[in-house]
C-alpha cells in the first residue's frame, strides 16, 4: 500500500473552536501518523502521513471541522516525513 505525506492548512474560523483537538481525533480515528497545530496568522497547519485513501478523507473532515468552525478553504500540499501516531504541537 502507497502512503504519501500532505500538508494541510484550514483558513477560516478555526482557532478558538475547539478545530485543532477535534482534527487529531479525526486524524487518530483514521489511522493517520502526523500533526496538527496553530498558526499565528490564525490558520491550523496539519501534516498528516498515510495512504491517499486516509487522506482524502481527512481533508474532507478538514473542509467542514467541528460545528462552531466556519472553514473558508483547505490547501493541500506535499508534505514531508513520516509519523507514528498523531499529535497536537503548539502554535508557531
């Protein structure tokens, strides 16, 4: 099975909703390796490591996010590295 490694980033309202805890559930619940965390320009960035399948799946979830979140747009880029698990990392 081929993995890839994307980089992700939601723009909208999506810091101080509660987005960055529930995109690790999200990514953990898909079998996903990687992180997620804040961004001072108020985006969330995700690197998230699997297969395109798992991906896809996790930007969908991205596009949406929890109910109080209002997503305006997701990028997708290539990402680097691989990653055991899933966790959340402070903002930068």
């Amino acid at each position: 099975m081929n993995k890839a490694t994307w980089r992700l980033v939601a723009h909208g309202r999506v810091q101080g909703v509660g987005y960055r805890a529930a995109c690790a559930d999200a990514a953990d619940d898909l079998g996903l390796g990687g992180w997620v965390r804040n961004r001072a320009d108020g985006t969330v960035e995700v690197m998230a490591h699997g297969t395109v399948r798992q991906l896809e799946a996790l930007q969908a979830w991205m596009e949406t996010g929890p109910p109080a979140a209002q997503v305006t747009f997701v990028e997708v880029g290539r990402g680097d590295g691989e990653f055991a698990g899933f966790e959340l990392r402070p903002t930068v």
